[in-house]
C-alpha cells in the first residue's frame, strides 16, 4: 500500500468462511442455524460453486451417486442422472445459496491474502487490500483447485495451445485437432471420451495404468423424481442404502488382500472391453492392487482408447518441442494441442497463503513435514482456526458431503465451549494432534493406499499419507459429534 494509499479499517466479523463450494457453503447453513449469523464468505472466484464451478471440461460429473453426494439437509429430488453431471451439482450448490440466503453474505472476487492471530482475533487479508477481523476463521478451500502442471522441458516453448482440465480452454475448437492428452486420473477418463469422437487425432500420454470399473449411471425418470418430491421419505431411503454400501467397501482398503479379490472384476471388464486387441490391453492393466489409487468408474473411457484416431504411449515424456511431445524412444509426437489431466497440487495450498498462528508460528513452518491436524479440522498453535476437508478427511470410497457435515458439527460445538465458558478463544493440544496422527499413520501404513504398490497423489515425498481418513465415515461422525475438552485448552 502506497503512502498516498488511505487506510482502510478493518471488517469486524465473528467469522470469516474462505470458499464457497459444498464446505463453505455447508459451513454457512450450519453457523447461521445456530444463530451465528455474523459471517462473511470469502471467495476468489466471481461466482460461488468451487470445484465445480472450476471444472467445466467435457464429460465432467461426480463418481460419487448425485443421492448421497448432496447435503442432508437439503437433499434434491430432481437430480436427472444416478451420477449428477458438473452443471447440475453448480446448479445445486446454487440453489442452496439461494434457499439459505447466501447470497448476499459472500464477496465475490476476494482472495485470501494471509491471515494472522494477535492473541484475541484473526486478521485476515485479502489480495484487493481488505482485511478482516474475526473471532473464528473457517477454511472451505479443499485440496483440488489449484492445478498441478508437470515441469517438462520445452513446455514454454511449444507453439500450439496447451492448458489444464480444470482450465478448459473453451474458445480452441479442438474439431480436427492432433490433442495430446497428458494424464491418466478421473478427470481424464471424463473428457477423453467426449472429445475424442471431433478431434483428428488423440494421443494419451500414460505414465500409470489406473483400475477403471463400469459406472452404474443411468437416466432418473421424471416418475421417480415425482415420488420422491411426493414422498421425501423414499429419496431419504435410497440415501441411506447407498450410504451403507459405500461403507461396505472400506474393508479392501483397509485390508490389501480382500482388495485383490474385488480386483477381478476390473480384470474381467478388461477382458470383456479389449477381446482380440492384446496389445493395449496390455498396455491399460493396471500392475498395482485395486485401491491403491483411486479407483475411477466409466463406460466410455475403455471403448474410446480402442477408437481408430485414439492411441495410448507409455513411455515417459522426456521435452516438449515447438511442434509436440518427445517421449524415451526419440519418437517425436506431432500435435496441436496438449491437455494436462494431472490433477492437483494437494499438499501445501492453505499452508501457502501466509497464516500465521499464535507466537508467530507460521502455517507454512508448523506442517514442514507435512500437513497435520486433530481430525482433519483443528490445528495445534492456530486457535479458533478449522480446516474443512483438511488434511486426512478425503475418501476412496464414499461422499466428501458427509465429511464436512460431521466436521461442521465439531466446529459449532468448539464455539460453543468457548462461548458457555466465556473464553477468547479454543486450540488444540499439539500432545493430543501428534498422538492422533501417530495412531493415523499406523493404521495408513497398513492399507491398500501404503501396500498396493503404487505412487500416487494420496502420498507425500516421505511416502506418508496426507490424504485419506482410514476407516468407516461413521466412526468419523462419531468421533466428530462433540470435542473433547481432554484434547484442547482455551484461551482466557
């Protein structure tokens, strides 16, 4: 700020919510239930929607049933398909906002700049200047809105049009185009299929074969729709069978062995897809244990390798050149455009944006070696601060809308330990957060995402897991219900 620059005063505010996907927003119902209504939401976007506001490539939709992949509060008669496509979920978290009355509580295009404890309240600070004094700060953010991008040689030099799924270029008509698709996760599965019946030709660029199953997805009929508009009761038991069969999953994970069984059906679905072309079929077997990595869900991804103008390259990419992509063999692979499918920078997002906690403790220096936090929602050294969809909280099996309704209960019952016993403020005991990711740890170094032989994004450099909650959703709910004052201090 420049000396010429007047000073602005601060917004004073009991909380302060940074994102407006299904955490923010989530968040924001809950708090204003509870009678706390003096919130803002913080949003770096122009409008609200996070992740799915942001993905808006081809094919783009939830792998989770659109039934359970929605808030219990607000549950959605009219979804159209089993696995709701990206526009219908914005369009929800729309009308969620629309029918809590959201709206005018978000400020749109502000970015969250830093944010610092002074010993009472947090000053957070915003990229266009503003800051904000609150009591309570809440991150929505999540792990997948910052696009990862591999450093490969020649990338910057290359002359065609080159961009990530998350930032889909919808002006470059892709009709005709030589597309080289780097990238092989669930975004990938998605909008392969979709462009490549236009483009000339697609190469994919695959560094590890992921385990694809067939997605049960279907149209909902209007009939269906109707009844459970007429009777919320049956919507409400469709969710709950669906509910249970997801966690009936969570024992492959947690035991490698039953995975390997679950695996055959992958094998046979490879079979089935890839009768009498040996070769790819090779090439798209995965050689690791189900589960390892996320485990996607298409009916067209397969078929769509085995087009005449799709071919499948796994060698490693070693530059980029002004006119393609050269590979480990010297081939030089002649394209147009290149598409990142590589997902996200999972690690460090909220830990990079400057937050600052108690002795001047920084964020970014607290989890050097990692993120870390007591069930994924408080900190240790940041008080009154909650992580939403925080470190450990992901899910291979099941809803992610689940997981921020429980940690939303937990965070509601800390502020009201701190009002009932007039306190300034609740931390965490850093005894109790290294106990309690000690036990993670160990249950981690057990499953399928440590054992079934591969790398992925659920790991850090050290090989630990970050990511993934290890067990049932249930006993996350449980534990989540209530703190437990043993685990915490307050601040007087």
């Amino acid at each position: 700020m420049s000396e010429t620059t007047p000073r602005v005063d601060p917004v004073t505010v009991d909380t302060v919510i940074v994102g407006s996907g299904f955490a923010g927003l989530g968040a924001a119902v809950k708090l204003d239930e509870a009678g706390r209504k003096d919130f803002v939401i913080l949003e770096k976007g122009d409008t609200l929607g996070g992740t799915w506001r942001d993905n808006v490539y081809p094919g783009c939709a939830c792998d989770v049933e659109s039934h359970l992949y929605s808030f219990s509060f607000f549950q959605n008669p009219e979804w159209t398909r089993t696995f709701a496509r990206q526009p219908e979920i914005r369009a929800y978290l729309e009308s969620v906002a629309d029918r809590y009355r959201l709206r005018d509580r978000v400020r749109f295009g502000v970015k969250v700049a830093g944010a610092e404890w002074d010993g009472t309240t947090w000053d957070v600070r915003t990229d266009d200047g503003t800051s904000y004094r609150a009591r309570y700060v809440l991150f929505g953010t999540g792990a997948l809105h910052d696009p990862f991008v591999p450093e490969i040689e020649g990338l910057d030099r290359f002359a065609g049009k080159a961009f990530h799924s998350s930032q889909w270029d919808h002006s470059h008509d892709l009709a005709g185009k030589r597309v080289a698709v780097i990238g092989t996760g669930a975004s990938a599965i998605q909008f392969v299929p979709a462009i490549a019946p236009d483009v000339e030709s697609l190469t994919l660029f695959q560094r590890t074969a992921p385990w694809v199953l067939p997605k049960p997805d279907r149209a909902i009929p209007e009939r269906t729709r109707a009844a459970y508009r007429r009777l919320p009761l049956l919507q409400t038991l469709n969710r709950i069978a669906l509910y249970w069969r997801h966690e009936a999953l969570v024992a492959g994970f947690l035991h490698p062995r039953i995975m390997k069984l679950v695996q055959g059906l992958g094998l046979k679905y490879l079979d089935k897809v890839f009768a009498g072309d040996d070769e790819l079929k090779r090439k798209v077997t995965p050689t690791f244990t189900m589960g390892c990595k996320r485990v996607l869900m298409s009916n067209d991804y397969y078929p769509a390798l085995r087009r005449d103008n799709v071919s499948v390259e796994t060698g490693d990419i070693t530059r980029i050149t002004e006119r393609g992509v050269v590979t480990a063999d010297g081939v030089e692979h002649e394209v147009d455009t290149i598409i990142f499918g590589t997902g996200f920078k999972v690690a460090d997002g909220m830990a990079q944006m400057g937050v600052t906690g108690r002795d001047g403790v920084k964020l970014v220096d607290a989890w050097k070696d990692g993120p870390e936090a007591l069930l994924g929602t408080t900190v240790a050294g940041f008080p009154n601060l909650f992580t939403i969809v925080g470190p450990n909280t992901g899910l291979g099996h099941s809803s992610m809308v689940f997981m921020v309704e429980s940690q939303v209960n937990y965070i509601l019952d800390a502020m009201r330990t701190v009002d009932a016993n007039r306190a300034v403020a609740i931390d965490t005991r850093q005894d109790s957060q290294d106990a309690y990711n000690a036990d993670l740890q160990r249950r981690l170094g057990k499953a399928v995402w440590s054992t079934g032989g591969c790398a992925s994004w659920y790991l850090d450099e050290n090989g630990r897991n970050r990511t993934l909650w290890p067990g049932y959703t249930f006993t996350f709910r449980r534990r989540t219900k209530a703190i437990d004052p043993a685990h915490h201090e307050l601040i007087a």
